[in-house]
C-alpha cells in the first residue's frame, strides 16, 4: 500500500478561541492538530465518495470509477 505524500499545506483561518480549544482536546487525545484534520478530511471524502479512499489515489482515480 502507498503511503500518504504530506507535502500540500492547507492554510485554515479561524477564531483564536477556537483554535486554543482545538488545541487542547487534540492533546487530550494525544494527536497533533495536523493528524485530526487529516482524518477529518479522509472521512469527509470517504462520506462524499462512497468508498474508501487510499493512499495514492488522486482525483482522476476516484473519477474513472463507476
């Protein structure tokens, strides 16, 4: 299986409060913010999708499935 490229960044502006609270429940957690947004972004295109999504794949794979 291929492993995940982590060389795009995604800035996100939002509330500094927010932000800190984020912060805290991701360490409550014991991940990095980075590590719950990308699980949040897998899951979202898994939902969106319908199937799920491997490392490696990119737009034009999803595109040639039925």
């Amino acid at each position: 299986m291929a492993t995940e490229s982590r060389t795009a960044r995604l800035t996100v502006l939002i509330d500094p409060d927010k932000k800190a609270v984020f912060e805290h429940l991701c360490a409550q957690e014991d991940q990095t913010p980075s590590q719950v947004v990308r699980r949040l972004i897998r899951d979202y295109m898994e939902q969106r999708l319908g199937q799920p999504w491997l490392p490696g794949q990119n737009l034009e794979d999803m595109r040639r499935k039925p």
